[in-house]
C-alpha cells in the first residue's frame, strides 16, 4: 500500500482524485473541473496551476 510519508511536509505522492485543470487563455487562469460531474469548480487567483491536480490536455 502507498503511503505519504514524511507526514507533515506538505507535499502530495500522486495526484487528487475525481479532479482536472484547464487554462483558460482568454482570462489566462487556471480552472479545477471534477472530473465527474464537468462542473467548473474553482479558479486560482496567481497565474500558476493547482498543486496536485492533473491538467487536461487543450483541444484544438
């Protein structure tokens, strides 16, 4: 079994279920989408992306 060891260092081992990111160039933010529904959730204020989170790829 995996573990997330050493507790307490603020760093994640694999990504955070159920979730997805997408830039969005016309405001060029960050957006979390669950990955079940494909409800929108959040947005990240910096320019940088969601820790932990995997990114989707952009379609063209």
């Amino acid at each position: 079994m995996a573990k997330n060891k050493p507790i307490g260092d603020n760093a994640r081992v694999g990504a955070v279920k159920d979730r997805s990111q997408v830039f969005n160039p016309t405001n060029q933010v960050w957006t979390k989408r669950d990955s079940d529904s494909g409800r929108f959730m959040d947005q990240k204020a910096a320019g940088e992306p969601f820790k932990g989170v995997r990114k989707e790829k952009p379609s063209n």
